[in-house]
C-alpha cells in the first residue's frame, strides 16, 4: 500500500481487533465461531484479517508465547541509529526471524525491539548477527522481574 490510498477500515474491523485481543476461541473452527460473535461467516473474518494485515492495519496476528517457559530466551534490545539510516537498519533489524516489534523512540537510544529465540544462548548469536549486519551495536537488557499487566489497546 502506497501514501496515497486510503485504508478501509470499519466498525466490524474495529469489533474483531478489540475483541480478538482478549483471546482466541481454541476450537475446531475458530473463525466460524468468531463469525457467530460478529454476525458473519468465518471466512470473512479471516478475510478480514487477511486484509487488515495486507493494509498495515495489523502488523501481525499470532499467539504470544512465553518464551523463556518453553526453553527459549527473551530480550529487549535497543540500537543507536543514525535517522538518516533509520529505515534502512529497520529493514535489516526486521529481517530477522527472531526480531518482533521494533519501535522508533525520541531517545539516544531510537530503535527498540524485541528478540525472541528458541534457546537462552541463541540472544548472544542473534545479537552479533545484527551487529555485523548493521555496523552498529546493540543494547542487551534481558528482563530481571516479570510483571503481566494485560496490555489491551482498544481501536
């Protein structure tokens, strides 16, 4: 999708991201009973979906896992960039199956993301792969405390 198209995006749009935040239906047809909540068919909810994806109304739709409980490792990581530069290394920094959610933020430190791994000692690797990708260095800041808050963001 290019600057200049408008996204579509209505009020049943707007029901299934708020209400999918809460939870995923773990049955045999998960979409056909989604599309009982909304009043539709379960093929449109996932076209729906699909759609919003395509758009860039969603970034993603998946589960969030608990990483370090399924023997992985889970870091929050954060890089120096040059704004110049900046979309360039996010391209790169995203290329990376392991890396989720990068943000930009108005701090010395302007890229932050996530890196998730299938063991605790694949971080390191990760990180010195971006590393070498990029030319810059990475801030590890492996989490001490854990604290679930039930982050909903409502549309």
């Amino acid at each position: 999708m290019n600057d200049n198209e408008t996204i579509r995006f209505d009020d049943l749009d707007r029901a299934i991201i708020n209400n999918l935040q809460g939870g995923f239906p773990l049955v045999e047809e998960p979409f056909d009973e989604l599309g009982q909540r909304f009043g539709i068919e379960g093929p449109e909810v996932l076209g729906r979906i699909s759609r919003m994806l395509d758009d860039g109304v969603l970034s993603r739709f998946g589960p969030m896992y608990h990483a370090e409980k399924m023997g992985g490792g889970l870091t929050l990581a954060a890089m120096k960039v040059p704004v110049a530069e900046f979309d360039r290394i996010a391209d790169i920094v995203n290329g990376f199956d392991e890396v989720a959610h990068n943000y930009e933020r108005d701090h010395a430190f302007n890229m932050w993301f996530v890196v998730a791994t299938e063991t605790p000692e694949r971080i390191a690797e990760v990180i010195a792969e971006i590393e070498a990708a990029t030319g810059l260095s990475v801030a590890n800041m492996p989490k001490i405390d854990e604290f679930f808050i039930g982050l909903k963001f409502e549309v």
